[in-house]
C-alpha cells in the first residue's frame, strides 16, 4: 500500500526544493535510488576512498552470476540492490541483498532478441516500489520487498508509439507522484504516468515524424519553474514538469536518429550530444514569463555516445566515440579541451573523492585523477579478461563499493580507504562535487 505519511513527505521534500537554489533536483531516496545517482549526474560525494589502487585492481568483494544479458546498472537502496536482464524469453528483474545472493525475481514481459540483445533501462526506486521500463514499453510498478507487480503499461500501445532500431532504453524518472515516460508516438512525445496506478497525468504533445530515442530524462529547477529535459530523434528538448508544455528544442539529428547521452545541466545551461552531426554543444537557457529559449554557447568536437558525461567544477569529461575514442576534459563555459587520457577507449564514468572510476568498452576499469590539464591514471585493471566492444554499463559507487556490471554478471569492488571512517548515509546528499 502506499503509506499517507511517506506520501506527505515525499510532498514536502519536493516543496523544500523548491526554496532551495536553483539546479537538478535530487531524488529525496536514499542510497543510489536511480539511474546515474541522486541527481542522474553520475557524482557521489562520498569520501575516505582509495586514493590508488594497487596493481590488479582493488579486493574483489564478490560476483554475482546468472543475471541475464544487458547492460543496465544496479540500484541500491537499503539492503537491496535491484538489476535487469534478459533471459531467454523474457525480461526478469532481480532483487540482490547486498552480499550479491538473489532474493526475488520477476519477468517484465518480453526480452530483446534483435540487433544487440539485452536488458536495456535501469529501475528507479520511489516510496516502496520499483519502478521500470522493458525494450518494448512495458512499464511496471513493483513492491520492492516481494517483486509483486502493482500495474503494469504498455506506453507504446497508450501513446501509439513504434519502437526504435535498437529498442527502448528509456531509465525512468519519478517526480513526485509521476513516472516519466518518453513514448514519442503520435499521441504523445513525453508523458506522466500516476505512479500509484500507471493512469496519464499529462502528456505532450508529438513532435511530427519524429520518434523516441534513447537517452534518459533529467530533471531541474529554473527560474523558479521544475523542468525535464530529454532527448527525440532529432532534437534536444525541455518540457515543465507540472504541465507538460513544450518549452524548447534544439536540433540534435544524425542519419541513425540515435541520441543516447543523458543531457547534462547546470547554471542554465545544458549539454547535449549526438555523434556523426552536431555532436558536443552547450546551451545558454534564457527564461521568461511565456517559456524558456535556448542559445549556442559552444560547440566542441564531442561525440559522445553510451557513456554520458560528468560536470565537475568547469570540467566536463566525458569520451569520444568515433572522432576522438579516448577521454577527454572540456572547459564547461568555453567549450575548450583542457586535458584528454588516451589510456582508455570510449566508455562511462562516474565522479567520488577527487577521482574518475571509468570503464571503457572493452571492459577494461580506471581511476583518473584530473589536474589543471591532465587527467593521470592513478589506477587499472581488466573487469573482462576476454576481447570486447560492449562492455557499456555505468559503474555505481555506494557506501564504499564499485559495482561494474558485464552481461550475466554483476561485480562488487571494496575502494574504501584504510584510513575512512564511514560517513553517516545523509551526508551523501550534501555534496555534487567539486
């Protein structure tokens, strides 16, 4: 059941955001309740963590197998870590207590068998459930404590939307009592779901000829208004979050109509990019009382795919795909490149204690410590022993533990410092890093 009390304050938490500065907009879950963090940035602020990691890696924890193909990440909340994965026929959530041995497991309907196989999205924790979409639409709500499915939607069948080349891949976003989703069909480009029965609370309306892609939803305060902003197949967009009214686009199309890097957000300004066309470009977002409108700050031959990017300080880092397959820095208000590691192939990262834990497509794992205009290797190792090119899944990093993810098996690394005293779990919402 959904409890009054937890409601009310998820309510409240959202009025206190409000009040607070402008910026993204934080889960009010602890823990690693969503795809990219608290915040979907990709950045923790936890501290006391390995300042090096000595050769081979750091101390494998354990590995848990038998998970399914795909290359979503783990959440983590409380004592359970939810993941997906296609097995077989079907797409099967499990639900993993923290030393990696299964507890529950439940299908979401079909798998995808076509063009690269897997398990796409990762789940979203809200209030007691498990939120999650699969490859062809179906969006299921879940009790989190037994895997009991409490409704279920077909967004492609509700918003009269087909699926894209290589499938829905859609991490959802909760906003307060709303599930987002990105259709992009005929009646609707992005749309709300009441996340206590799945029913539409609004919806936008369609950019014409134009599908869904698959990148994931951010969410964030500007000029006082709660925005998401997305991508279609061939734009940038940004919608109210209360409304759905369409506030901006930006074009954002290659010859794929494939967007997948979530966009990034900060002082007004936000990141997309798509290879093979306009690739890297940040945008100043002018707003008014009628809506919001978007203007060029830069553009930096970035062509970033399924690893996303990471604002720290005035630094994006962030790893080409085609153009430049190596990592790189670029200077957050100019669009200049400040320092760039070609140690690493094309890959995701994310951002705890001074450092950059990366895992390149081939499956090889890296610590990066960024200087004024270096980005040093302060540590490797080989998660997949085998030669690879899909090795895609984000790293998470909760209390201490590096989880990397390949295909069937999930892997949990022990990066604490000797020296770390541990942090009480609140203090994790504190910091964005610096």
């Amino acid at each position: 059941m959904w409890h009054p009390i937890l409601t009310s304050c998820v309510v409240l938490g959202l009025f206190v955001t409000r009040l607070c500065a402008e910026g993204l907009i934080a889960s009010p879950e602890p823990d690693w309740p969503q795809w990219r963090g608290i915040r979907r940035d990709g950045i923790s602020s936890e501290r006391g963590l390995l300042a090096s990691w000595p050769e081979g890696g750091p101390r494998l924890l354990w590995k848990s197998e038998a998970l399914g193909i795909g290359w979503s990440s783990p959440i983590i909340v409380g004592k359970r870590i939810y993941i997906t994965g296609d097995v077989d026929e079907d797409l099967v959530i499990f639900a993993l207590a923290l030393d990696g041995s299964k507890v529950w497991s439940v299908k979401n309907g079909r798998s995808w068998t076509r063009s690269y196989p897997g398990a796409r999205a990762s789940c979203v924790f809200s209030e007691g459930h498990i939120f999650h979409m699969n490859a062809h639409g179906r969006t299921v709500c879940l009790d989190m404590e037994t895997g009991r499915e409490v409704w279920a939607v077909d967004v492609r069948t509700r918003f009269d939307a087909k699926n894209i080349t290589w499938a829905l891949s859609e991490c959802l976003l909760v906003d307060g009592p709303h599930v987002i989703v990105t259709p992009g069909g005929n009646k609707g480009l992005i749309a709300a779901l009441n996340k206590t029965n799945g029913q539409t609370a609004w919806v936008t309306p369609p950019l014409t000829g134009e599908r869904t892609s698959y990148s994931s939803p951010i969410l964030f305060e500007l000029a006082g208004r709660r925005i998401i902003a997305n991508c279609s197949s061939a734009h940038g967009f940004g919608v109210d979050a209360q409304t759905g009214q369409l506030l901006w686009t930006v074009p954002l199309k290659n010859r794929f109509g494939a967007n997948i890097t979530t966009p990034v957000y900060r002082d007004a300004c936000i990141f997309y990019v798509t290879p093979y066309a306009e690739e890297g470009r940040v945008y100043r977002l002018q707003a008014d009382g009628q809506g919001v409108t978007p203007q060029l700050v830069w553009h930096y031959p970035l062509d970033t795919v399924t690893g996303g990017a990471v604002l720290v300080g005035n630094t994006l880092y962030s790893a080409g795909y085609r153009r430049n397959k190596w990592w790189m820095g670029v200077d957050w208000k100019t669009g200049k490149l400040r320092c760039e590691q070609k140690g690493f192939s094309t890959g995701a990262a994310i951002w705890a204690d001074q450092r950059l834990y990366c895992l390149d497509e081939r499956g090889n794992v890296g610590l990066l410590k960024p200087g004024p205009d270096t980005l040093e290797i302060a540590g490797r190792f080989e998660l997949v022993k085998k030669r690879v090119r899909d090795a895609w899944a984000h790293p998470v990093l909760l209390d201490g533990r590096l989880y990397l993810r390949y295909h069937e098996s999930l892997f949990c690394y022990d990066v604490r410092s000797r020296q770390r005293s541990d942090q009480p779990r609140n203090d994790r919402r504190i910091g964005v890093g610096e």
